[in-house]
C-alpha cells in the first residue's frame, strides 16, 4: 500500500533536492574559479611576454633607424657604378691622347 507523504516530508525532500543540486553547482563554480584563476595567470605571463617583445621590437627599430641612416650618409658619399665607369673611360681616353701609362 502507498505510503502516506505529509507536506512537512515533501518540503524535507524537495529541500534536500536543492539543498544536493547547489552542492553540485558550488562544485561547479569552486572549479570554474580554480580554471579562471589559471587563465588569469597565463593572461599575465602572455601580456609580460608580450611588453617583452614589444620592447625589443622598439629596440630593433632604433637600430634599424641609425642603420637607414648610416647607409644614407654612405650613399651620399659614394659614387655610382655608372659614374664610376664614365668616369674611368674618360681618364683612360685622356691617358691614351697624352701618351700616358696608366697606374695599373
């Protein structure tokens, strides 16, 4: 025969049943907050490493800089190719009307 539920009984129960299902979703959080902490943490090594190289980048491009600008004073300096052998045509022409020897 059916047992007899007094209200009293079905709010014992339908309060352990709460009472189970919260314990399960605090398990739940404490885990979610354990797993947040860790990613938190791995945010802060990835935003250190992350000032790193953007430090260095900043360094490379200083130097990059003062490179570009070494090889610009160079090449204001230099003559070029073409000049160059103009140049040496017309002094070996000369050389060849005045009768000298050359250098070489």
């Amino acid at each position: 025969m059916l047992e007899k539920v007094t209200i009293e009984d079905l709010a014992g129960m339908v309060r352990r049943g709460f009472d189970e299902v919260g314990g399960k979703f605090d398990a739940v959080n404490d885990k979610m907050d354990k797993g947040f902490a860790q990613v938190d943490k791995r945010f802060e090594q990835v935003d250190k490493r992350f000032e790193q190289v953007a430090s260095e980048l900043s360094h490379m491009n200083a130097r990059l800089s003062t490179v570009e600008h070494e090889v610009a004073q160079i090449g204001k300096e230099m003559v070029s190719r073409i000049e160059f052998e103009d140049l040496m045509g017309r002094v070996k022409y000369l050389e060849l009307k005045l009768g000298v020897e050359s250098g070489k």
